[in-house]
C-alpha cells in the first residue's frame, strides 16, 4: 500500500511552560487527505470504494462519531484495509483517543512497513498522547514519537513535514539544538513553510539567540498571520522586545 497525501495539515504552535520547554501541538485537518491505495487493492476486490467519500463529507460536516462508526463497519467486514485503519486512526486523533489511533496505525504499520507516511503518523499520535501526559510517561510518548520519524526520514529523506514534526518534538524534550538542525533541514526542503520558522523561532529564543528567534517568528508571521498566539508567552516576548 502506498498512502499518498494530497491537501493540507494545519499545525498549531503554542508555548505553555516557558520554565521547560515549548509545548508544540500538531492538529491534523484531515478534510482534504486523500488516501491512495496501491494496485492490491482495486474494485473488484469487494473493497467499498465509496467509503473515503463517505468519510471526507462526515469529517467535513464535523461527524466525527459517525465516520468512525462507518469505518468501523468497513474494518470489520476487511481488517486488513490499511487505508480504513487509517483513516480511523486520522478520526481518533481528531476526537482526542491518541491511545486507539496509535493502536490502529501500529497494525497499518504492519501492513504498510515502508510507508514513511505511516510513520509520519505515529510520531503526530505520540506528539498528541505526550501533550496530554506528563512526567516521564510524556517524556516517553515523545521520544516514541521521534523514534517513528527517524524512520519516516529513513524511509524519505526529503520528507520536510517529517522533519518539521521531529524538531517540534526535541523542542518539547528541550534538546533545541537538534530542534534547530532539523528545522534548518525542514525549510531547506520547503522554504515556504511558516511552522517550520515557528518552531525554529522558539528553539533560537530558548537557545538566548533572541535576534535569529524574532528574524524566524516575523518570517513565519509573514507566511501566514494566523501563526500568531496570543497566549504563547515566548512569541510576545519576541514581539514586545522588537
């Protein structure tokens, strides 16, 4: 199977402990993700071909119970449709059941092992289930996240999202240094992406590279307005000191 992804991811980015590290949430808009499968799976195979529709409009009308009760029924009647099982893992995120979406893309992972987007996944899952933890059992959600992408980069080297998701996740362990390397790689690969400077800003600014962190923030503001939070405390400070 190869899962494709067309469409857009949104990423929110704020800071809630400045004593720590930089809190950084990834949220999955999943209304324009289009999964294809690979030439296994084809319509004479009794696979519901309609379902992704199906679950694109429920998604897109905010029904996220009854496009999980609809994939439900399409993974029973095929356990083995990587695509269902991920997108039913995309649905659990999206209602904040991190532990039953790391538990469907564990089996996608068996049947998709070298999809990078499949790690890719995972490693938003452990983001979201650390964000909800604390201590060394948040500690560990997140080190289990850069693990994922450590193969998702193996697996594609330019996968620029990926390396977006991997130096937010060492920001959030406080290892900015290895925040900053990946996120210099991220807009290497995608000099358009605002996040990237986002989180590359805070990693500079708890780094005390308070110029490199404002030249990132209002670079990422200027790529899209929206990155701005008014409740990330590191992003006034660097707006108040400019």
């Amino acid at each position: 199977m190869q899962v494709r992804l067309q469409g857009y991811r949104q990423i929110a980015f704020h800071q809630t402990d400045p004593a720590k590290a930089v809190a950084a949430v990834l949220l999955v808009s999943i209304v324009a993700f289009i999964l294809v499968l690979g030439a296994g799976h084809t319509a004479d195979s009794g696979e519901d071909e309609d379902y992704r529709v199906r679950i694109m409009a429920l998604i897109d009308a905010g029904e996220l119970d009854a496009a999980l009760a609809d994939l439900s029924e399409v993974i029973e009647a095929n356990p083995d449709d990587p695509a269902a099982l991920w997108w039913g893992a995309m649905v659990h995120m999206k209602l904040g059941q991190y532990e039953e979406a790391i538990e469907k893309l564990d089996r996608v992972a068996e049947l998709a092992p070298v999809d990078p987007m499949v790690y890719f996944s995972r490693g938003l899952a452990f983001l979201h289930l650390g964000d909800d933890l604390s201590g060394q059992r948040q500690l560990d959600s997140f080190r289990e996240g850069i693990e994922n992408l450590d193969v998702a980069i193996l697996l594609n080297p330019q996968y620029a999202e990926a390396y977006t998701l991997r130096g937010m996740l060492y920001n959030n362990l406080g290892q900015y240094t290895r925040a900053i390397e990946d996120l210099d790689k991220a807009i290497l690969l995608n000099p358009d992406d605002a996040w990237a400077y986002a989180a590359r800003a805070a990693a500079n600014f708890f780094t005390s590279n308070i110029l490199s962190a404002r030249t990132d923030l209002f670079e990422a503001i200027g790529l899209d307005p929206k990155i701005y939070f008014a409740d990330s405390a590191f992003q006034r400070e660097l707006l108040r000191s400019s």
